[in-house]
C-alpha cells in the first residue's frame, strides 16, 4: 500500500486533526467526516493488499452482533450475554489486528 495514503489513513486517528480522532474525543467534525469518506474511497481493494476473505468473515462481526441484538435475543439476561460476547469479538480482533 502507498506510503502517503497510509499516512493520511493515520493522520485521521489523530486527536487534534483527524476526524476519527475527534470523534474518539466527542467531537463531531462533518467536513472532516467528509474528507475521510472520500479518503477511503480511494483505497485500493482490499484482495491487492491483504486476503480480502480474511477481512471479510472477521470485520463485520461486532457490527452483525450489535445489530442483530435485539431482534436475536428474548430476554434481558440473553442481551447480556450477547452483549458481552459482542465485547470479547472485538477484544480478540482488536488484539490480533491492533488499533490505530
């Protein structure tokens, strides 16, 4: 991957500047946002830089789980347990992949 785009993929986790750095801290910058969607866009595809089926099957899972809560689970202590099984998927990718 380009050297320069994975320094602006950084620079967008930055706390002062970048939108998801912001973001992180609470504080919601639309143009910003903008920016880093249009940034994204310009990201090879993934299969020429990493196993594409590897990114597939493992980075939408949080996302599924928190989705599929309530519509899945028919009791409060099955919410829970869901809940923290949603938690331990992203401990374990954010362990095996890093955060920015």
């Amino acid at each position: 991957m380009d050297d320069e785009l994975l320094e602006a993929l950084e620079e967008a986790w930055d706390s002062e500047s970048g939108f998801l750095g912001k973001l992180r801290s609470g504080r919601f910058d639309p143009d910003a946002g903008e920016a880093y969607v249009a940034l994204l866009s310009t990201v090879p595809p993934i299969g020429d830089t990493v196993d594409s089926r590897l990114v597939q099957l493992i980075w939408f899972a949080p996302t599924l789980i928190e989705w599929q809560t309530e519509r899945a689970t028919k009791s409060a202590a099955e919410v829970k347990k869901l809940e923290r099984i949603g938690d331990l998927v992203r401990e374990v990718l954010i362990a095996r992949l890093g955060l920015p």
